[in-house]
C-alpha cells in the first residue's frame, strides 16, 4: 500500500477561528503540491553553549502540578502515574501549546496546482511555550508559517491572543522560532528524547482541523525514521519518531508529551492514504529541535557539522554481502575530502560507518543529519568495518561551510 506524506497544517480559505467549528469541506490541507500534502523550553540553562534541559521555572504554578511528590483527593494521597495521570498532565501542559493562525497569499487553483490567480489562506497549526536564556518562545514547525508575514501570524496561548516579536526559520530541518515578549506564558517542560523508547506511552495536543486543544494518545510506533517525502521542497534533515497517536492537518508544531508531562517531540507529518489520521503520525525529538532553536536564537542560523566525505546512496544489503560485510546497514563512504575531519581521523575510501557517537547509522542520508547535528568542536567516536574488521575512530566535528 502506498501512503502520501502530509505535513500537518490545516489551511482553508476561511480559516476557523480558535474557538470555532471548522468546515471541513474547505479544506485544502496545507498546500498539497505534486503530490505531497503539507499538513501544517522547559527551561534551558542560560549559561554556556549547551544549554542543559531541565525542569520550567518553578513560578509557573500551572506547568509545576506534575512536580508534586502526590495529589491530595478526598483525603487520600496518589501520585500522577497512580490517579487521573492523563486528566493531570493534561490540565498542566496545555498552558504552553500554542493555537497559531498564519495570513499567507499562494498562487494556485483547486487543485493545489499552482495558478496566476492570489488566493488568501489562513493557516492553522500548533506550537509549543519554551524558555531560554530568560526569554519566551514559541516554537512550530516551518511550513505552519512559511510566506507570512510577521504581522499576519497571530498566536492564541492559554485564551489569550499574541503577536511575535521576531521570527526565525530552518527551513532545512522544518523548525521556527517565534521571540514572545510577554512575561505571563507558562513554559513547557522539555523531556530528554535520546531516553525515549519504542512502545512508550506519548500524549499529542494540537489544533487539529483548527479545534484547538485537541488531545489524543498513544505509543512510541518506531524511531529513526527518515527519507519521507514531504513537500514540494522537501526536509533536508530528518529523524523522525512514529506515533500512532491522532494527528491530524492543525497539528503541526504541537508538542508531543511523555506521561511525565515533558515535551519529547514536535508533531509535524503523518503518512495517510485519506488526508487525515491513518495512525501513522511523525515528531522531530524535542533534542533536535532545541539544538536548532538554540542555535537560532544564539546566531541567527544554525552551525552544521560535516565529515568531509562522499557516500555511496545505492548502498543495500545486497551491495554489503557482495563487498564481504557481515552488517546490510550503514553509510558507505566512497570519498574523503583531503584535510577534513573524516581525513584527518583516518576514515578512507569502502568503509562503511555503522555508529556516530554511539547511534546506529542507518544509511548516508541518517549519517549526514547526525553529523549535522553534532557540536561543533565535540570529539566524536565512529564505528564502521574495514573490509570485515571492526574499527573505532574519533572525528572532531567542524562547521560545515555553506
């Protein structure tokens, strides 16, 4: 069966309110182009470069509920795992996800084909409340609010209605920030998603088809999925975590939450044959995101690693029984540039790299955007096979030059 890959924004020429019932006959989906459909901190420390993630600020009372060591309730003592632990995680989250509506022109007909004739789309999605460096963010995907104007994205927090200060894009990796300047947003915890596991129960809210505040549930489906082809222009950079929990086109940018109440992903695609949730749904781990929005906020682009290699895109498990490989998984490098850090370290031509700094390595493109993830100046290990010997070799990551 084959699926379309949807980014998950919701957009219709009369875009519904954030307290409305939408008119689903309108939908439009966020621009479906050749094809494909668009569907839409917990504090950081403010010292040093790498900021750690830690719980939000204790003067947010709301986003605090899940600290408590148990919940009085008719005089007995419960912990949230113990009682009403949804009911709970999700009266404390909510304050941090965001409504976003976005004023956008495109040129295109009813057939999401493009067109001489401007229409105006209002764009639906979600996003979350982070704090960083003493500051207020929101934080979305790309396409929620790709085209418009800073003025035309208005942002409903907690049944208050917002506009952003600033705003700042990685298109490559789909992830915007938005600088908020009110003090009164309740930030969301952030979870370490490298300890997120396949089969861990997950919590989605979000704007689907503009109902904000939308909760469903469900499991940790995989990780490490990637190559999805999403958008006319497609995500460079991809890792994704599967979830089977709804989501749907609105739900784009929303955070997706552990049963601790900590944000360990931001929803951002589904794969569906109808449009909308075939519960298989798509969250970029919320380290991911945050190594970007940090980078964002820091110096305005974000600082890529590189190795300094080629690989073999037609590598197969085929091609690594036929080459003597006793692993049908990797990236096959088939060039080192000379005086780069995979040079440099004593990578050479046929190897094939099967872990990056303690991660399995999928194939090339899993590599480049775990390379492109890395910290700049961090000493990486790097395990691959040399014709059927194993070998470790420490890489120093540098800024890749654009």
């Amino acid at each position: 069966m084959n699926f379309t890959y949807l980014l998950t924004s919701f957009a219709s020429l009369t875009a519904p309110r954030h307290s409305s019932l939408p008119s689903l006959r309108v939908l439009l989906c966020g621009g479906l182009l050749a094809g494909n459909l668009l569907c839409g901190l917990n504090s950081a420390d403010a010292q040093g470069d790498s900021p750690k993630i830690t719980p939000a600020s204790e003067s947010s009372a709301r986003s605090g509920l899940l600290e408590m060591p148990g919940v009085e309730f008719r005089g007995a003592v419960h912990s949230p795992r113990e009682f009403g632990m949804l009911r709970l995680l999700v009266k404390s989250a909510s304050p941090a996800v965001a409504h976003i509506e976005a004023k956008k022109t495109r040129s295109r007909n009813n057939d999401n084909s493009y067109s001489a004739r401007a229409a105006v789309i209002e764009e639906a999605g979600s996003g979350v409340v982070i704090r960083y460096r003493n500051r207020n963010f929101v934080v979305t995907n790309y396409h929620v609010i790709e085209g418009a104007e800073l003025e035309n994205i208005q942002i409903v927090i907690d049944d208050y209605a917002y506009r952003a200060a600033d705003v700042r894009h990685d298109k490559d990796s789909d992830v915007s920030v938005l600088l908020m300047e009110s003090e009164k947003l309740s930030p969301a915890r952030l979870g370490d998603s490298d300890l997120v596991e396949i089969g861990d129960n997950v919590v989605a809210i979000g704007s689907p088809f503009g109902l904000s505040h939308s909760v469903s549930q469900g499991i940790i489906s995989a990780k490490f999925r990637h190559d999805l082809e999403l958008g006319p222009q497609g995500v460079k950079y991809q890792d994704f975590f599967q979830t089977d929990a709804s989501i749907n086109p609105g739900n784009s940018g929303g955070p997706l939450f552990n049963l601790d109440g900590e944000v360990i992903g931001l929803n951002t695609a589904i794969a569906s044959n109808s449009g909308g949730s075939d519960g298989i749904g798509f969250a970029i781990p919320i380290n991911m995101v945050m190594r970007i929005v940090t980078d964002l906020v820091d110096v305005g682009y974000v600082k890529r690693g590189f190795l300094g290699v080629s690989m073999d895109g037609s590598f197969s498990p085929r091609k690594a029984l036929e080459m003597g490989f006793n692993r049908g998984h990797g990236a096959l490098i088939s060039a080192v540039t000379p005086g780069g850090p995979a040079d440099d370290a004593g990578i050479k031509e046929n190897d094939l790299v099967i872990e990056f700094n303690g991660r399995k390595v999928l194939d090339d493109s899993h590599l480049v955007t775990q390379v492109s993830l890395s910290k700049l100046g961090d000493k990486v290990p790097v395990k691959l096979l040399r014709k059927s010997e194993e070998v470790t070799l420490t890489v120093e990551i540098r800024e890749k030059s654009e």
